[in-house]
C-alpha cells in the first residue's frame, strides 16, 4: 500500500449498504465534509436524521453497477460477500478506488484509522493486520498532539502565507519557518502574537 492524501470532497463516494458499519463509514466521511451516496435495500434509523440534514444521499435499492459507475471512490460494506466481490472486481477493473471492509485484498485502498486536530491529520493503517490496533496508536497519538494544535497549525499556516509572499531568499524562509516551530508557540499563544509582529516589523523595514 501507497500511503496518499486525496481530497474527494467534490468526487463522488458511494457507500454500498445501508447498516451500522455503512453508518459508521458515513460519520467519517462527513469529518472531511463529504456528502456520500449511500445503496441499500435498507437503512439503519440513524440515517434519517442525516438525510433530514441534507448530509447524505440514499438509494433505497439493490446496489448495480449503474449505481457506482461514475464513483471515484466505492466502500462495500454489506453483509451480501457476493455482491460486495462482485463491484469490488467491476470497479476496480474500471479504474475507481475501492474499499472492500471485510476483505482487504479485494479491493485496492483502505481507510486508516483518522485523529484530527484541525489542519493536523493523524492517521494510522496496519494494512488491515488490525484496524483495533491502529485505532489504539491512534488514540495514543491523540493524546500526545492534543487540540492545542488546531490553533497552532492555524499560526503555522498564516506564517508560512506570509513568508512565501515576501521573503525573497530561500535562506530567510528557512530562518523563519524553522524558528515558527520551536516549542514555545505551541505552548504560548502570546509568543506566537509576538512572533507575528517580530515578522511583519521585519519585512516592513526591508521595504
């Protein structure tokens, strides 16, 4: 496996099955403000809530391949192995990116386990060995890169922005940059305002 970040907030992601799993699957996907298609014959009562939200699309059917054709990304998770066998081959022969949650190798992408701390995403994947597993260093990591890096990201962003846009030399980006990462902007959001103004006084003068 490949390990890669995909912005499919404007693709198409359909989810085949409409059970606690395809529930779950769903939750997560909305953390990265996806809207998915979901298919099935039936639905979990979770799922009302959300279409009344306009945050899921249902399908109330048995899943074809008309229903994942235009997909870019496809998540198989219904109890029926057969069908989930059968799109998984069909897909991946068309060139889509599949999950196939209960067999792996069946498909050719997987979903690791995902903590998110603003623009800080941490994710673990033991290649299906143990999803329990890479939840657990998730949660670990978690605990370590707690929420005092949202804003954090955030002023590391805004620096780099910054720095991009008027220092010239490569040697003052990395003199800034490298210094915008020492611990104490982490720790102290006061330092952080004082390194802004340190950094704008500094490019005002060179002007």
């Amino acid at each position: 496996m490949f390990p890669i970040m995909v912005d499919v907030s404007s693709e198409k992601v359909v989810i085949v099955g409409g059970g606690v799993i395809a529930y779950h699957k769903v939750e997560n996907l909305l953390r990265f403000h996806i809207t998915p298609h979901v298919v099935s014959p039936e639905f979990h009562p979770s799922f009302d809530k959300l279409v009344k939200e306009g945050k899921v699309i249902l399908h109330k059917k048995e899943a074809e391949w008309s229903d994942v054709q235009d997909a870019f990304l496809l998540i198989l998770v219904t109890n029926d192995e057969a069908v989930n066998d059968r799109l998984a081959a069909q897909a991946k022969a068309a060139g889509k990116l599949v999950v196939h949650a209960s067999n792996p190798a069946l498909g050719n992408a997987q979903v690791p386990a995902v903590a998110l701390r603003g623009k800080l995403v941490l994710s673990v994947s033991t290649s299906g060995a143990s999803p329990t597993l890479a939840k657990q260093i998730r949660n670990e990591l978690a605990d370590v890169y707690d929420e005092r890096y949202e804003a954090y990201l955030d002023f590391l962003h805004d620096i780099r922005q910054f720095v991009k846009e008027h220092a010239e030399s490569r040697a003052d980006r990395q003199k800034w940059l490298k210094r915008a990462v020492e611990p104490i902007y982490l720790e102290q959001p006061e330092e952080r305002e004082r390194f802004r103004r340190e950094l704008a006084e500094e490019f005002q003068a060179v002007k």
